[in-house]
C-alpha cells in the first residue's frame, strides 16, 4: 500500500515558529510532524510513502533520507507551485502517484497506528473517509453529513443541522476509487477556481454525483491537527504521550 503525504505548506498561521522551516518540520516530543507519520504508517504496514514537498524542501528531503524508518521508501516529489494553489491543485501535480490502491494523508494530521489500522481494515469501498465525531463542531472542521456508513457530504460550510462528524484528513482509495477520484480533480482544475479549492471538494462532487463513498469512525483514537499555535502545544502533549505507549512500549 502506497501512501501520499501533502506537506508543501509553510504553515503561514504558525509564524514565526515556521518562518524557516515548514509545518512538517515542527519538532513534538523529540521527532517532526512527518517522522511521527511515517512511523504511524510503517506500523501499520505500509510499504512505500510519497511525500510531497514545497517550501524548504531541501530539509524535508534531509529529514526523509536520515529518519525514515526501516522498511519504509520514502520518496519526495517537489510541487513548485504550492504558494499559488491549494491541495486540490496539488493532487492534480501527483495523480500520476494514483494508478492503483493508496492513501492521502494530510501533512498536519497526527495519527497513532491504530487509525492506519482501521482504515486499511475497512470494508471495501472505491473510497473511505477517516471521521472522528465530537459534541460540536467550528468554521475551521472538515465537516461531514453521513447516513450509517455513506458519506452524504463533506465541506466546512456544512450547516449544524446536518453535521455528524469531521474528516480528519486520511483517506484510503482503491484503484477504482483513485480513477475516479484522478478524474474528477482533472476535472475541477479546469475550473477558474479549480486551482484555490481542497481536494475534499472533489470528494464531495464524486458524493453528489452518486460514487459510493464510505466513512469510518476513528471515535476513541488518539490524532490531532496542527494548525494553530494552541495545536502545537496540544500536540507536543499527545506525542509525550505516545514516547512511553507507543515508541519506548
């Protein structure tokens, strides 16, 4: 299983903390963002990672060559326009990446092994969803709408009334999924606005458009996303977390 990990971002909201080095570079607990990643996956039994780089990418590159871990190829591939375009833009960049079953993880999303796990472990499904579910939700969650196991729609404008959950960010497609998912990206980016949209919108628009997309829970798992000072904090806390559970255990 082939895994893509998008970390072309600086991680602007982070400043100054990111002003030299990207958001996957942050150090939490003694490892980066990206080599508490790679170690999820590599736990989790995945065999190759590609993780795309864009500012400072010279470092990303050093820290993938020097701790990657045993067993795992690593691979980086450059998105040189990734001050211009969003995520969307930059699935585009590396569909090529998607000829058959693989992963997309987001570059800022932390996960335990166990959340690799269940994805990999999910019922088949052209595409799956990773959710995680929380009393309310605010304007900057990935917000889902999902009937049992079918993701009905997902977006951050997502009104109250029918939010259910939240994407955390990782996703699992097989090879049907991923045609249909490269498609509709090829699709979108021939939109003007195709170029500033996530590439959640497209998982939306294959949802609408009646491709089966599921969901599953991750409720009771440990992950985070940092986006946001207070997250690095939380996140720090989690990862210390991990040191005795999970690496030292």
């Amino acid at each position: 299983m082939k895994a893509l990990i998008l970390s072309a971002g600086q991680g602007s909201r982070l400043l100054p903390l990111t002003v030299s080095r990207p958001k996957c570079l942050i150090e939490l607990s003694g490892l980066s963002l990206l080599e508490w990643q790679l170690q999820a996956l590599a736990a989790a039994g995945v065999t190759e990672v590609v993780v795309v780089t864009g500012f400072s990418m010279d470092q990303v590159e050093a820290e993938v060559a020097k701790r990657a871990p045993a067993g795992l190829r690593v691979r980086t591939l450059y998105n040189p326009f990734y001050k211009l375009a969003d995520n969307l833009a930059t699935c585009w960049l590396v569909r090529a990446e998607m000829q058959g079953p693989c992963l997309i993880l987001n570059g800022d999303t932390l996960i335990e092994p166990e959340i690799a796990r269940r994805l990999l472990a999910a019922p088949d499904a052209p595409i799956t969803v990773t959710i995680d579910r929380k009393p309310s939700y605010d304007s900057d969650d990935m917000k889902v709408h999902t009937e049992g196991s079918q993701l009905q729609a997902i977006g951050k404008t997502l009104t109250a009334d029918v939010t259910n959950g939240e994407s955390i960010g990782f996703l699992r497609f097989s090879a049907e999924g991923a045609a249909r998912f490269v498609a509709e990206i090829e699709r979108v980016m021939r939109l003007p606005e195709g170029v500033k949209l996530w590439y959640l919108s497209a998982i939306n628009g294959l949802t609408q458009s009646g491709c089966e997309v599921r969901v599953v829970s991750i409720e009771g798992l440990e992950w985070g996303e940092v986006d946001f000072h207070p997250d690095v904090d939380r996140a720090r806390a989690l990862t210390a977390g991990w040191v005795q559970r999970w690496l030292k255990g």
